[in-house]
C-alpha cells in the first residue's frame, strides 16, 4: 500500500464537504485520523482495509464503528487480520474512541504516547502483536475511563508503571507474554474494580503484593504459566516470600493459577467460609507448609485443586466430601499422614484423584467405587494396607490405576480396562499380576499433568449494570469445560498416540428455530468464504452482511456486528435471545447467533429480493405496478403494528427505512433490524441522549426531545410511503434547490398543497394508477408525517385504512 500524502488527504476530503452531500465537520476529521491510520500499515493480504476510501462513508469502513448519532468512531476493531504495520498517532485524534481492538496481527514498534490523550478508551486490545518498548506513562494519567488493558503476548518491557493504580475503573489487566521486569506494584491494591489479572510468562521477580488483597472484586489471578507441552516448561517469572492469604481468601476469588512459583508461607488454617468462591487452585510445585485446613471444604464451588509437591503435612481435609463438584485434585508429593476418608465417596464428579507419593495409611476405601466417573486414580507410594475393594472392577472410565509400592494384599482385581502389572507392584498380593495384564496398553506415562492452561480471558461486562458473579460464573464455566476437555482429550489422544493440541476452542453457534444440524460455526464461516469480499451483501454502521450457502439450495444472511463485545456480551446474548423469539411472517427471522471472543454475528433466513431501497430506484420490472407496492406497504405495516401491539416485548423500532426492509423473490416484504434501538442501549452508555435513527426518517419529536414513542416509528413509515410513490430518496439531491435540510416530508406537503399530484409521483405510476388508490395512500403517507403527535395515526390505524385501499 502506497503512503497517501496527506495534501491529497486534505485534497480528497474538501471535495466531499463541498460537494451535495450533507457532511458534518467531525466525519471528516475522524475520517482523516483513519486514513492516516492506515497509511501507517504497510501491508495488508486480505485486503480488509481496500474500503477504507473517501468513495464510501468513513462509518461503513471495515472494522469502523461510529455512533449512530453523532457519527464519531466510537470503536476500531481489526482482529485477527493479519495487518502488519506500525500503530499511527493518529489514532489518538480519534476523540470520541472507546474501543481499541486489534488482537493477533503484526503491528510493530512502540505504542504512541498520543494514546494518553484518548480520555474515553474503555478498551485497549493489542494482545499477539509485535509490540515493543515501554507502557506509555502518559496513558495512565488518563485512563480513568479503561476497563480493559490487554497487551498480551507481544514484546512490551521495562516495569509495570506504578501509575497503573490511577486506572481505577480497570477490571482486566492481561500482561502475560511480555518482557516485562520488576515486580507488582503495591498501587495495584488502589484498582477497585480489577477482575482478571495475568501476568504469567514475564521476567517479574516479585513478592505477591498483600494490597492485591484490597482489590475486592478480584476473581481470577495468573502468576504464572504451566504450558503441558511434554514436560516443557517456559516462564521466567520468578517469586519469593509467602503467600498472601488476604489474597486467597479474597471473596470472590474464583481462579488462582500460581504452580511452581516458589511461594512460601502455608494456606490460612481460617477465614474460609461459606462465600469462598474459588472454583480453581493451583498452587502445584511451591514450597507450603502446615495442613491442608478442614475449612477449606467451605469453598463448595471448588472443582480443582491441585496442592501437589509441597510440604504439606496432617491428613485429607475433613468434611473433603462437601467438595461436590471437584473434578481434578493431586495432592501428590506431600507429606500426608492417615487415611483416605471414605467421604471421598461423595465425589461424584471426581474424574482425577491423585494422592501418590505420600504416606497415607490404612485401606483403600470401598465408597471410592461410588465416583463413577473417575478416569485416574493414583495411590502409588503410600503406606496403604488391606484389599483392593472388588468393586473397583465395575468402574467404566477408570483408565489408569496405580496402587504400586504400597502394603496391599489380596488379589489384583480385574479392571474393565486392562492395566499394567507395573501399577501392582510393591505389595504384597496373593496372586502373580495375570498375564493379561502385562502389557501397559494405555501406555506409560508416569507422572499426570501437573498444570493445564487456564484461559484467563474474560467472555466481557458492562460497567454499571452487571453482577459481579455472573462473569465470574462465565469465566469459570468456561474454565471448567477447558479442563474437562483437555483432561478428555489427553486420555484420547494417549490412546490414539496422536500429537496433543496446543489450543483448544470452542465455538459454538447458538440456534433459535430448527436448523439444520450443518448450522455450525465453521461450516457457517466456511460458507461465507471467510467473510471474503465476494459474498459481501451490505455494509452499515453495526457491520457487514455476508450471503451464505450453508447446504446446496439452503441461503442463509450473516450480519457480522462490529461492535466492541467488551460492551455486555450476557446482556448481548439475553437481549438476542429475546429477540429471537420474536416471529412474526413480515419480520425477518433470526435463526442462530455467534457471541465470542473475537467476533459477534447474526444469521438470517436469506431473502433473494434484495432491500426496499434497492427495489425502488431500480427503473424496472414490479416496481411501478400499483398491487406490489401496496403489498408491500401492507406487509411492512403488518410487521410494525404486531411489534407495537403483539410482541413481548413491545418494540419501537426506530430505524424504519428502505434498506431495512427486505424483499423475497414474490415481493413480500420483511421488517429488518428491528430490536437494534434495545440492543444499542447494552452499547452505548449514553443511548438515552442519543437518537437511534437515520436522518431523514426520524421524527421531528423524536429527534429534539429524544423521547420515542410508537409514533416515531409511524413518521418513519409515513417517510418510506412517500419514497415509494415518488422514487425519491428522502433526502434526495433534487430538494437542494428548496434549500439546506429539506426532505421529503416538506416536498410532498408543498406539492399537495399547490395539488401537484403528477409531479409527486414517479410518472410510471401515476400513468397506471388506478389514481384514486395512489391519493388515498399519500392521504395516509400525509397523515403519518404531520408534528403533532395526537394527529398522527397509530399503526393499527394506518394499517386498517391500507387494507382498505383495495376494495
Ligand atoms: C474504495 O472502496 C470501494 C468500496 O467501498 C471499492 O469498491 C473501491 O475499489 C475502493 N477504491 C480504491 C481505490 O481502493
Ligand atoms: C519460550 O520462550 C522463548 C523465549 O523466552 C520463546 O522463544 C519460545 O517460543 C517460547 N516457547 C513457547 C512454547 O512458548
Ligand atoms: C457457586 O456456584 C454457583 C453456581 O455456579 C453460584 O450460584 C454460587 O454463587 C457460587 N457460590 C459462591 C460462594 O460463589
Ligand atoms: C514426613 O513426615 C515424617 C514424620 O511425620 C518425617 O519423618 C519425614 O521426614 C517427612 N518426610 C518428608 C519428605 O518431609
Ligand atoms: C455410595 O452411593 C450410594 C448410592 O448413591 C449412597 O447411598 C452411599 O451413601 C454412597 N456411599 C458413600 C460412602 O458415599
Ligand atoms: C503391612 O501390612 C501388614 C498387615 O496387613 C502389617 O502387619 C505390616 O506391618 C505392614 N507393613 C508395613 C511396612 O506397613
Ligand atoms: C483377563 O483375563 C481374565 C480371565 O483370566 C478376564 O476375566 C479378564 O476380562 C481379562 N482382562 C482383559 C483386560 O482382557
């Protein structure tokens, strides 16, 4: 890509304020910041940026985000697109900028200082990137607005800036991957609303800070990473001193990742309760003393625990049977005295349970038969004496069992699926291990995973309106099915002998009508052609829509949103939700979405006729015929009377325009994007000063008062008649003789005023009649666009007096 002088930039950008088409001073500037922008990026394969010229609305760029009224960028998202390039300051022109997502591409270089002065950023996403250089400082003089600070897995170095404790509303601090020195600073205690902090994968040497403990609504904390690739181990953070159990104890603590980080000190022998929300422990490999403390079974929601390879000592937890949903515990290489509580029996989750290389006593207990669910169960080196409960033959999943170097006697049972004679040896049993045993054929591995990655990333929330569990509750969710599969996956792909994953996904389209079972996230994807160019079908300010062949003959529309998921995703996914039950045979139907990290998209039933807008100024075919036009009013005021009056719940749609309303191949017409307004209130944080709507269309009471009504909606409905008579555009180049601002709505009363019926309508159409109908409906069009809103009919009103028409 060629550097644009900015004189042509200048050049380019004068011409379209002064030519027709109404243009506000700040499109342009924004406009410009973008184009500089993108001069900075010297290459981009896919092409995604080739729209980004003066030939188009800045608004309608790819990965551009603008608000609906104001038209500033509110949010710039180039994810995964593998731009390479430098970041231009330009960026930080981008006044009213609240998301800054360009995750996994090749961005180079320093982040620009100017970055400070972007006040309203709310989200800074460059995770896998080549960035370098320091954290600007400057931006944490002003970052009193950022909630989201992710800088994963670039080449960042020097300290963590003490300033970071000004960031006061930050609530996901990923610094992992980076090369960053130094320690935590203590300001960190200052960020009250902190959430997720990672900071594994660094060339930190620290103490855990105790004012980590201040940050209240902490809920997941990565020190350290534990990559399970073989035996590979990569991290150069390195830790001293005790753990802080004000950390450990935080309430509402759900993951805390820290295997082998050399922490001293022991876990707190108190101040667990009934709130402990800790959900995932790993503290694997670290030098803790003292017990395991009883209270620890408060922490209900606990599903794993891996305390393996410290020093600890005294028995199993009490109560450990109150630890329902565990899943996955070692408590390998300890110093464990006692027996195995038989409450292990409780544990039907329990799918991995490692107690190895200790020296427990006493026998195996029978109730261990009940966990139905065990795959692993390792009890080798201890001082374990008695039989082998017989029952243990009956457990399906269990795949591996060692009870090797023990003092047990009896006889070895026989196991659903064949184990090595190895796992039996040490002890003292009647009989020869059988022959059928020999073989290890689940092969040999000796030692379980001692860490599995923790994804740390946060599916996202809203400042104001959520709770804080229900994203720790994502989170966790999402935790725990990771773990699941990768233990589910490492058992198979034992078997298979096939090389491990390093990465795990899970990207699942949700369905809300019956669907094909191809309705998949990939074959969707695949279907659009990756959301290439040559199945793009529309652009607008929320993003794109692609045409899809999901099976041969089976059409589907993808409107894939630009919009920033760090605004809300659970309140997204309720919002769509609700929607999608809304049915109704002249709305669209929205039949499946996709909410995930990286991107959001809608699917739609595909209409092949195209939009209302596109229908109207094509010169030929139906449109002039006075029965299709009709219908097609009938449907779309059918569609709006059921949204004003029928549907749960009720919905002004707010946007009523031509190209909202789609058309299938036998004209009937289907009312698009409606809910957008309620979906837009989950964005914006100041929806109730904006107004959602395109001008042109928007009621003149909607429009200074910013309080809607059905009525608004009524205009807009008015508006679209009148374009679909007189095949002009509502603010069609023509009306700029009558002076600025003028549409539609004053041309049309001026010409029924002076009775200039042929002049109102496209001549066509005003040739075929039938006349008096044609009137009739720039009666109603008439009607539906005066000011006062006690004068303008409701849509059940409009749509009774349409249905007349025809006889
Ligand atoms: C400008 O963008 C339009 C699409 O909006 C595209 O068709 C055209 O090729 C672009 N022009 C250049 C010079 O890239
Ligand atoms: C481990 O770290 C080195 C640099 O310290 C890096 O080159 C290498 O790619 C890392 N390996 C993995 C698997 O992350
Ligand atoms: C435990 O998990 C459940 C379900 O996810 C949740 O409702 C509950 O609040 C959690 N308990 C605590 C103390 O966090
Ligand atoms: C385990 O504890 C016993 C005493 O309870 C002690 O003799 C032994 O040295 C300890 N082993 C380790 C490895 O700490
Ligand atoms: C084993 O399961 C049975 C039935 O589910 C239950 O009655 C029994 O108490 C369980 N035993 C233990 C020790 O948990
Ligand atoms: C092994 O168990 C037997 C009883 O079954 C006991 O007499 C013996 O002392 C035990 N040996 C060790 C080393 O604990
Ligand atoms: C091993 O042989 C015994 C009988 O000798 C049989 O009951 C058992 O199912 C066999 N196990 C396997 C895994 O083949």
């Amino acid at each position: 890509m060629e550097l644009i002088p900015h004189f042509f930039l200048l050049f380019s950008l004068a011409r379209t304020v002064f030519s027709s088409q109404p243009t506000i001073a700040s499109l342009s500037s924004d406009a410009l910041s973008l184009l500089a922008f993108k001069s900075a990026i010297s290459y981009d394969p896919n092409k995604l940026l080739s729209n980004w010229n003066l030939s188009t609305p800045h608004c309608t760029w790819y990965g551009v985000l603008c608000s609906p009224t104001s038209k500033r960028v509110i949010s710039l998202q180039l994810s995964n697109a593998n731009v390479e390039g430098t970041l231009s300051p330009s960026i930080a022109n981008l006044a009213k900028l609240k998301t800054l997502s360009m995750p996994r591409n090749l961005f180079k270089g320093q982040i620009p200082s100017q970055i400070g002065q972007l006040q309203r950023l709310q989200a800074l996403e460059l995770q896998e990137n080549g960035f370098s250089g320091p954290i600007p400082y400057q931006k944490f003089g002003n970052c009193e607005f950022l909630e989201h600070l992710k800088l994963s897995s670039n080449s960042f170095r020097g300290r963590i800036p003490l300033d970071i404790g000004k960031c006061s509303n930050l609530r996901t601090l990923l610094l992992d991957g980076n090369a960053f020195e130094g320690g935590i600073p203590i300001e960190i205690g200052r960020i009250s609303e902190l959430r997720i902090l990672d900071v594994s994968r660094n060339s930190l040497i620290l103490r855990i800070p105790r004012e980590l403990g201040d940050c209240k609504k902490l809920s997941a904390v990565k020190l350290i990473s534990l990559e399970y690739l073989g035996s590979f181990w990569n991290d150069s953070n390195a830790f001293f001193g005790d753990i802080p159990a004000e950390v450990l104890l935080l309430p509402s603590l759900e993951i805390f990742w820290a295997p082998r980080a050399n922490l001293g000190g022991s876990l707190p022998s108190s101040g667990w309760s009934e709130f402990c929300s800790l959900r995932v422990l790993n503290l694997g490999g670290n030098d803790l003393k003292g017990t395991i403390p009883g209270s620890i079974s408060m922490c209900k929601n606990l599903t794993f625990l891996d305390l393996s390879s410290n020093g600890l000592v005294g028995s199993l937890p009490d109560n450990v049977g109150d630890l329902r949903d565990l899943e996955w515990i070692s408590l390998r290489e300890n110093n464990l005295t006692g027996e195995i509580s038989d409450q292990l029996g409780h544990l039907t989750s329990l799918t991995y349970l490692d107690l190895s290389h200790n020296s427990l006593t006493g026998s195996i207990p029978v109730s261990l038969a009940n966990d139905t669910n065990l795959q692993v169960v390792l009890l080798d080196h201890n001082m374990l004496s008695g039989e082998i409960p017989a029952l243990f033959s009956i457990l399906p999943n269990l795949i591996h069992f060692d009870v090797s170097f023990n003092n047990l006697s009896g006889h070895i049972p026989h196991l659903k699926h064949a184990n090595g004679c190895d796992n039996y040896i040490g002890n003292r049993f009647l009989s020869p291990c059988p022959d059928n045993y020999s073989a290890t054929p689940l092969g040999t591995y000796s030692s379980p995973p001692t860490g599995l990655p923790v994804p740390l990333v946060p599916q996202c929330c809203r400042h104001s309106k959520l709770k804080p569990f229900v994203i720790a509750t994502v989170t966790l969710v999402s935790v725990v099915f990771f773990i699941i599969v990768v233990i589910v996956l490492f058992f198979i792909l034992r078997r298979r002998k096939l090389p491990r994953p390093t990465t795990l996904r899970r990207k699942e389209v949700v369905t809300l009508a019956d669907t094909p079972v191809e309705l998949t996230y990939d074959n969707v994807v695949r279907a659009t052609g990756n959301f290439g160019i040559n199945n793009l079908i529309g652009t607008g300010g929320f993003g794109s829509t692609y045409k899809a062949e999901l099976v041969s003959g089976f059409h589907l529309a993808v409107k894939r949103l630009s919009i920033g998921r760090c605004h809300g995703i659970q309140q997204f996914d309720a919002e769509i939700r609700t929607l999608g039950r809304i049915r109704h045979g002249n709305l669209v139907t929205l039949i499946g979405y996709y909410v995930g990290e990286d991107e959001m998209f809608l699917i739609y039933n595909y209409l092949a006729g195209g939009n209302l807008d596109t229908f109207i100024h094509r010169r030929s075919g139906k449109n002039v015929e006075w029965p299709v036009i009709h219908k097609i009013a009938i449907d779309i005021a059918k569609a709006l009377a059921f949204l004003h009056y029928s549907s749960v719940p009720r919905i002004v749609h707010r946007d009523i325009k031509p190209s909202n309303i789609l058309l299938d191949d036998d004209f009937n017409a289907y009312l698009s994007d409606f809910g957008w307004a309620r979906l837009l209130e989950v964005f914006e944080t100041h929806v109730t000063t904006d107004v959602a709507g395109t001008y042109g269309y928007v009621a003149p009471e909607y429009a200074a008062t910013r309080r809607v009504s059905d009525k608004a909606d009524v205009y807009s409905f008015g508006v679209v008649l009148l374009e679909l008579m007189s095949r002009k555009k509502s603010l069609d180049p023509s009306f700029s003789e009558y002076g600025n601002g003028f549409n539609i709505v004053p041309w049309a009363q001026l010409l029924i005023q002076e009775e200039r019926f042929s002049e109102l309508f496209s001549p066509e159409l005003w040739d075929c009649g039938p006349r008096e109908n044609l009137l009739g409906m720039l009666r109603l069009a008439s009607a539906c666009t005066v000011e006062p809103l006690s004068v303008r009919p409701s849509m059940k009103q409009v749509l009774n007096k349409l249905k007349k028409l025809n006889s």
